[in-house]
C-alpha cells in the first residue's frame, strides 16, 4: 500500500542539535517496571519500536546517583561506569534500526526515597518526601548542588559513552530537582538558588550548560519541562512557564513539553480526549527557534499531520501510542492506517510501573514479552498443521485468539451467542468516558473480517452438544464472566440479607438498560477498580442520590495505580455522590441498608430504594463444564483439547484476556521453548550471576 501524501509531512526529517531524526514520531521516555534490573528485556522492548518505525526511542527515567534512588520502582541507572553496558545494549539495538536513542537523565530529590541506597534525600528546602515514607528530605547546601551538577555531568558522559544520540534534562512530572528548584512551593531559599524566577531557574539553567558542555559536540540536549501542574500558585503555571521558556528558548536542543504531574500527563481516555494538552503546550514553538515533541495519546494521523501543519509540534511525542502499537509509524508511512492498533487510554501500562512489574499492555498482549517469549507485535509463527479450531464467546479472550490463529493460518471458527461481537467490551464502552475501550473489539474484528481462514457465527449460543456435532480440533472456551448479586466478594463470603430482592441490580443489569426505579441507591463496591465509580456517574445522570459504599478504606484505590484515582475523587465530589468507607453491607429491606463498620461494632442505616451490587465476577463455564463432564466423547468427535479461558477461566482485566487469547494462540502446537518456556517455567528469565 502506498502512504497517503496528507501524511508526507510525518516523514520528514528533523534536525535535533546535531542529530537527525528521520521522521518526526519520537517516543517519549516511558517506564516499564524492566529498567536496569532487566535490560534484555528492556533493550529487545526498545528495539520492537525502532523496528516498527520511530526515530527517536527514549528510556525511561535514567537515576544519575544514589542519592536519587527511586526503589522499589524499577527504572534506568547510570550511577557509575559499570552501569553502561546495560543502557549499550539497548542504543546498539536501536541504532540497528536507523533510530536515536535518547536517555532521560535525572536526580529525583525528594520525590526519590532512597529505600535501597538509604542515602539521605535532597530537596531545595526541607520537605518529607513525597510518596508517604517518614523521613524528610535535607535542603540542599552550596556544595550539594555542584555535587549533582557533578553528578548530572559524569552521567551525561556516561550516556554519550553507552551510545546515546539525545541526553535530557528532566524539569517534570514534579519529579526531578530541576524541576523542585522552580516551583514555589518546593523552594523557600534565600540564596541565589531561591525566590525570584531568575534564582529558581538557576540551577536548570546550569545543568543545561553543564550537559551541552559536556557531551553538546555529537550529543543532543534535550529539556523535558511542565509547562502547567494545575495547581494555581504553588505549581508550575502556564503564565510563568512562558516565561522560563522564554529565558530558556535556544538553550536546549529540543524542547519535549508536557504537564504535570504525571496523573495529569498520563490522562486516562476517561478523563481526557486525543490532543488534551495541546491548550497548555502549543505555545511553546512561539517562543523558540529549536523543535518541540509533546504529546497527547496521539493515534491520529490526521490530528499529527494537523498539528505538525499548523505549527503546533515539530515531533509527535507518544508513549502509550508506541506502547500499544510499535509499528504505528510503519503503518502510517505504508498506508496502512486501518491496521494501527489504537491506544485505548486505560492505562494498564501505568499499572507495571506502580506495581513494580514489566509492564503489559491491553490492546498489545506482545508489551513486556519482547525478550522473554520472543513475542512480536507483528509476527506470529505460520501454523504448524490443518487443524481446524472453534472458538466460543467472541469477546476479548476469544476475539484475540481467533485473530491470532487467523493470522497463523489455522481455519477459526468463532461463534458468538449476540448478535454483536466484542462481549464486556462492547457494553463497557457504551459507559460514560469509556468509548475508546471500543477500540479494542474494533481492532480485532476488523483484523479477522478479511481472513478467508475464519468463519464467524453470531446468535450462535453453542452447547456441549452443539460443539461436538462441529467436530473441531481443538476448542477455546472464552464465554466469560458475570457479576454476582450476592455481594459476596473479598469483605464478604456469605450472601448479605435482602439479595434477592427485586431492588438489587449488578453491573450486568445497569448495562443491560435494567435500571433502579427512582430513589436513592446504594452502590455497593468490593472491586476497588473504575466501574463502580463509573455506574455512580451513570446513577447520579439518572437522578437517583447515589450512596457509595465500600468496606475498604478508600473508593476506588487500585485506580491510583492506572492514575485516575484523583480524577475519580474530584468527579464523585462534584457529582454529590455520598462515599462511605470502611462498612460492609449487611443488610437491605426495600427501604433500607444496614451497614457494619469494618473497624468496630458501629452500624450504620441508609435510607434507600435499592442497592446494585459491584463486588465479583463468576466465570460463565457450564459449557466447559458440560465439555468436560463428556470427555469420553470428544475422541470420536476428533477433539483433542478443550481450553477454557479469559475472564471464563478467571474473571479479571481486558487485558489479562486478551493476554489469554493471545497465549493460546501463540502456544497452539508450539515445540517447547519456543515461547521462551523451559521446563515448568513459561518463559526466559534474568539470572543474578553468582
Ligand atoms: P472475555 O473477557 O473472557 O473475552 P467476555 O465476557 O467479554 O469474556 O465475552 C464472552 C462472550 O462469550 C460474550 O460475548 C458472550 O455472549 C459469549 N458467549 C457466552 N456463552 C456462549 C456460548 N455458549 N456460545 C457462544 N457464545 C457465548
Ligand atoms: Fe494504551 Fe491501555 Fe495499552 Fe497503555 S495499556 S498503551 S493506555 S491500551
């Protein structure tokens, strides 16, 4: 296919200090729970995206010193020489493929907790540190701050030395020093360091000269700066980051501009639209002479083609885009913008990183398997026979494994009990703030459609008897899951009193159309993820007085780990949603709900008409069940595997569907190892040397 002329500007090269990037996609600096402590895994993720097209690749945040330890997260290190072979590894991978490799050097102050170097943290002025450890940060003296413009300098070279084409300087997501030295709020010193704008610009200023000074000849300097923080005064604001860009202007070699922090960076799609910061950042190419990358979970060609025309952008900046598909500038650049597996903004990627784990991706299961499966977003090995495979349920367990047999070549047959494909994923993008999940049913069915392979049967309810007669190979059972009514869940393991009461609804129900009547609701949650917070919205349009209850001591706070937990709060604050925290339900009468206080004998009672129930899911497995009740059968029906999977075999994210999907597919007559399995460990591991 040929390239669209309209996107000829994307392709252009760009001159970044004295490097050239050959086109303008630039993937940002993103974490990815590998870091130092897994750089083959690490690097063979960075190559997939110099493959797939971007001219820039950047680690993730780099710690330039001890001090600046960021444990337990996991992220890129150049304390001293002996860390550059790992960083190496990955410029020499992405050099193979024409791109530069760019390296987000900081020291992060006192947003670092240094748990493993146990050095004491560092701050402008003193502060206790930011993620909750109690232990405050130091002020820094003099001799401290031309310590880290030391210790900055020698990790610039370092970098230059592991091969890097671009070298940072970071002043965002309020996690570096350079970047605490500039706000207000971090920095009450009276020193040449502190008070007017000139003094807390100081030291970025410095460290930008230092790092030109140092490795500015082959090397380009890059500044990552916040220009807003949305905090008025105390932050970062748009009217005095014009103004420090303006101080700045042609200091740095590039300007890659976002907004902090990174809750407000990394907006989920339910929070923030395509191009969300552009408000706050287009203005910054006015005030310099040198290119700008910002970014805006970017998957348009059409707006990055826009932006680049009317002057907004010179380089489109993309993690999660270059997450969820590292080929997405091959496909522009070859027409093929159909195929372009669209970030749905759900932030399962954040997840890695706040758990401490290598990150995964919901619409690319390949994320984080780069290494230790040899899993590539693209390929997929030919199959291995003619075997013909059914799939049931067609959401996205079953949609992702018939896609990928498909794409195998394997003869898939798929039959779905709706009329529709795509299963929960389907009825949660109709919630409010979740269409773009949509697009992860979208991209799979319009991957299968053109397949001569794969045969699709919709209002095909199928039962052990049904998948007998089909006579298959092999059969994936991917009919998943259902909310229970019971609120049995993790707080409870006993039904609560008044369940069956025609008043008490799931989350299955409230998509179905089936609504409360009128009069306030309890809503129950013991799932601690976004749905509940999200039927409180639809609730609350409807009218109703909405109660949130949950015995946990927060709403909704696995969401801090997909980074929408404050937008959460704030929406159900100014929704007038009541949150109670900490009580179990108890019972419910028709008019009434007692609750009991998880921490002492207190009981508490709700007036309300109804209660809908957001606790746990059971698996949808009678079929399987019956399957495997008949096992006598299936040789003379020529099957010869039955799998279970995805939310059927374990109800949980889209993600670990997909996931799911994916794995079976790619393990279907697989040899051993070729998944990076060995023995009873499915896939290559990083072994300490002894
Ligand atoms: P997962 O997240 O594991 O993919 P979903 O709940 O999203 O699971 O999708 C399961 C799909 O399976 C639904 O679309 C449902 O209609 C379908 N399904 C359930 N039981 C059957 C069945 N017996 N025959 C065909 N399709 C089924
Ligand atoms: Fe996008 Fe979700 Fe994948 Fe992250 S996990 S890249 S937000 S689709």
């Amino acid at each position: 296919m040929a390239r669209d002329p309209r996107y000829d500007i994307l392709f252009e090269p760009v001159q970044i200090g004295p490097v050239t990037a050959r086109n303008r996609f630039y993937q940002v600096p993103h974490c990815n729970g590998m870091g130092h402590q897994m750089p083959e895994a690490h690097a063979a993720m960075r190559e997939i995206k110099a493959q797939g097209g971007w001219a820039v690749v950047s680690t993730e945040e780099c710690e330039i010193h001890p001090s600046g330890d960021v444990t337990p997260y996991v992220e890129a290190r150049l304390w001293d020489d002996g860390d550059i072979p790992t960083l190496a590894l990955m410029c020499e991978k992405v050099k193979a493929h024409g791109a530069l490799s760019a390296v987000e050097l900081t020291h992060n102050g006192y947003t670092a907790s240094n748990l493993y170097s146990r050095e004491v943290p560092l701050s402008p002025s003193p502060t206790p540190l930011k993620y909750g450890y109690p232990l405050q940060a130091r002020a820094m003296t003099l001799h401290d701050i031309r310590e880290y413009r030391r210790w900055h300098k020698n990790a610039a070279i370092r970098a230059k030395r592991a091969g890097f084409d671009i070298v940072y300087v970071y002043a965002a997501h309020d996690l570096s020093l350079a970047m605490h030295f500039l706000q207000r709020r971090r920095n009450q010193r009276t020193d040449d360091y502190g008070g007017s704008l000139e003094n807390r610009l100081r030291l970025l200023r410095e460290v930008l000269q230092d790092t030109k000074d140092a490795v500015g000849d082959t090397c380009a300097v890059a500044l990552r700066f916040a220009t807003e923080e949305f905090l008025g005064e105390g932050g970062v604001q748009n009217a005095e980051a014009k103004e420090i860009v303006q101080h700045l202007a042609d200091l740095p070699d590039l300007w890659d501009v976002n907004v902090a922090a990174w809750y407000n960076d990394s907006l989920t799609s339910r929070f923030g639209a395509e191009g969300y910061q552009q408000p706050f950042t287009a203005w910054v190419k006015q005030a310099t002479s040198k290119p700008v990358v910002g970014v805006g979970r970017f998957t348009s060609p059409d707006t990055m083609a826009r932006l680049v025309r009317e002057g907004a952008l010179d380089l489109i900046g993309a993690a999660r885009p270059s997450i969820a598909d590292p080929f997405l500038p091959k496909k522009i650049e070859t027409g093929a913008i159909d195929s372009i597996r669209e970030c749905i903004g759900c932030n399962i990627c954040v997840s890695g990183d706040m758990t401490i784990t290598p990150i995964r991706c919901t619409q690319n299961p390949s994320m984080g398997e780069e290494w230790r499966k040899g899993w590539h977003p693209e390929h997929i090995p030919a199959r291995k026979s003619e075997k013909r495979v059914l799939v049931v349920g067609a959401g996205p367990a079953g949609l992702e494994a018939t896609r990928a047999l498909g794409q195998r070549g394997y003869e898939v047959m798929l039959a779905e009990a709706g009329e529709q494909l795509g299963g929960r994923v389907l009825k949660e993008s109709a919630l409010p703030g979740l269409s773009e999940w949509r697009r992860v049913r979208d991209w799979r069915v319009g991957r299968i459609e053109p397949m001569p392979n794969v045969s699709v049967f919709r209002g095909n309810e199928l039962g052990a008897e049904d998948v007998l007669a089909i006579g298959a190979d092999a059969v994936v059972i991917a009919t998943g899951a259902h909310w229970v009514r019971t609120g049995i869940g993790r707080a409870a393991s006993a039904p609560f009193i008044g369940h069956d009461s025609a008043q008490v609804f799931t989350p299955d129900d409230l998509m179905a159309g089936r609504f409360p009547d009128a009069g306030p609701v309890l809503l129950y949650d013991d799932d601690g993820f976004y749905l509940a917070s999200v039927l409180a919205e639809v609730l609350a349009a409807r009218g109703h007085e909405v109660h949130y209850v949950t015995p946990e001591d927060t709403i909704a706070g696995w969401t801090a780990n997909t980074l929408d937990y404050r937008h959460i709060q704030k929406r159900l604050r100014k929704l007038g949603v009541h949150l109670h925290t900490a009580k179990t339900l108890e019972a419910f009468d028709g008019g009434q709900a007692r609750l009991a206080c998880v921490w002492s004998e207190d009981t508490l009672r709700l007036p309300v008409s109804s209660v809908v129930t957001v606790t746990m899911r059971l698996p949808n497995d009678a079929l399987y069940q019956d399957l495997l009740a008949r096992q006598g059968d299936w040789q003379a029906a020529g099957i010869t595997q039955v799998r279970c999977l995805g939310d059927a075999e374990a109800p949980g994210l889209i993600a670990h569907a997909v996931y799911a999907g994916h794995r079976f597919a790619r393990e279907f007559e697989a040899a051993p190892g070729e998944n990076g399995d060995a023995g009873d460990v499915p896939f290559r591991r990083v072994r300490q040397r002894f």
